[in-house]
C-alpha cells in the first residue's frame, strides 16, 4: 500500500464472496453491538465520549487518542466513521470544515474532522433510526460528495482490497473498495514515533513496516474477517 499522509484513517468493510461477490445486507454489522461483537478493541475500550446530541451525528464512541471513532445514531445505529486531525496538521478539501474554521474540542482543542456517512445524514436525528445506505463505492460516494476525487493508491491488498485515497497527501479517511465496488472497513495508520495505543493491531513495539517507515494500525470490521477473501 502507497501511503499518502502522516495521518491515515481507512475505512475497511469485509465481504463475502458468493455467486454475486456481494455481502447480504443483513451480515453487515449496522449498530454499535454488532461493531462490538466484530472487534474485541471496540467491545473492550469504546467509551461515549459525550453525553450531549451532537444534531446529524449522535453521540460519537471512541477512546483517548489516534483512533477510528463512530458517530452512533438513535436505536445504537452507527450512523458514520470519524477522525479527528489537530488544526496544526494544516486543512484538506475533504475535511468537514472550511479552511481557517477548525472546531474547538473540549479536550483537544482546535481541530478538523471527516466523517464519511454509511446512512443517509438527513435520517440522523434525535429518536429517528437513520436510514443505511448500500455499501458500495457509488453508494458511498452519493452519500459523502467529499469523496468523489477519490481513487485508487494501491493495488490489490489481500484481505483488503484496493485503497482509495484523496489525490493529494494529508490526514484522510481512505477507504477499501473490492473488485466489484464493494466498499470494505476502516483503518487507522499511525506512525509508530507518536506512540502505541492497546487497542491498535499489534502489540507493543512490533508496528508494521511501511514506506515512510513503521506505524502501527487500527481495523473496525463491519462485517467478519473470515469473509475475506484473498483475491
């Protein structure tokens, strides 16, 4: 995989490879148990990181420090995936505030988000179960206009597909799309000098090798990773 930024958020959803090459609908895991049930990290360390409505996103989920957060809806619904970047990485198209507009997080304080919706954002509100759009690429990118430039950084990855990034280098959500369109999880890549974190994929102080150098990983499945398959 070519990395493209220092900061890197991939968002990984496996599939099952029948007649169709599609996933049922129903063996995508939608709500925050069902993500749970798939990913020890997940079911182990997420904590609500508020109690307040946030309007179009719900309550996000996550742990203290570089991870894949979710942004979980009425009904346990996770309505999208998250990374927050310090306003000190600089800005980038695809983030969801306009340049020189950070937001002031409680705790981190300035800062950008991206969030890449797998429901329709209208549907995210207070007692309403959002609405889950298709997991393909088209689908996904109807849903989040951000991610239209979007295309292929890598060849095929067994057990990931081909990682599709924005066109130029910085902190983004990339995401894994199969040979079909099928859209696959999510991915953190964190360069292993700005520390570890247990609920990354490798224990401490074996981070993977990568092109810019070793950088440890965080995968959020949302459907099981024996569905993967190696082509």
């Amino acid at each position: 995989m070519r990395y493209r930024g220092r900061t890197l958020v991939v968002l990984v959803v496996v599939v099952a490879w029948g007649v169709s090459g599609l996933v049922a609908a129903a063996d995508v895991a939608r709500t925050l148990e069902e993500v749970k049930a798939l990913n020890r990290a997940v079911g182990e360390a997420y904590v609500p990181l508020h109690e307040e409505w946030v309007p179009q996103m719900g309550v996000h989920w996550g742990v203290p420090g570089p991870s894949v957060l979710l942004a979980v809806g009425a009904d346990g619904v996770v309505a999208a995936y998250e990374i927050i970047v310090p306003e000190a990485a600089g800005w980038f198209p695809w983030f969801d505030q306009p340049d020189g507009e950070p937001m002031v997080h409680p705790q981190l304080g300035r800062v950008y988000t991206q969030h890449i919706y797998v429901t329709d954002r209208t549907t995210v509100n207070e007692g309403q179960r959002p609405v889950a759009i298709g997991m393909t690429w088209p689908e996904l990118v109807a849903a989040n206009p951000k991610i239209a430039d979007y295309g292929a950084i890598s060849g095929w990855v067994p057990g990931m597909g081909y990682h599709y990034g924005p066109p130029a280098p910085g902190p983004a959500l990339l995401v894994m799309v199969g040979q079909n369109g099928q859209v696959f999880g999510f991915e953190i890549i964190q360069p292993a000098e700005q520390g570890w974190h247990p609920w990354f994929d490798q224990p401490e102080g074996e981070p993977m090798m990568f092109p810019f150098g070793p950088a440890y990983t965080q995968h959020v499945y949302i459907v099981p990773p024996s569905s993967i398959a190696e082509r």
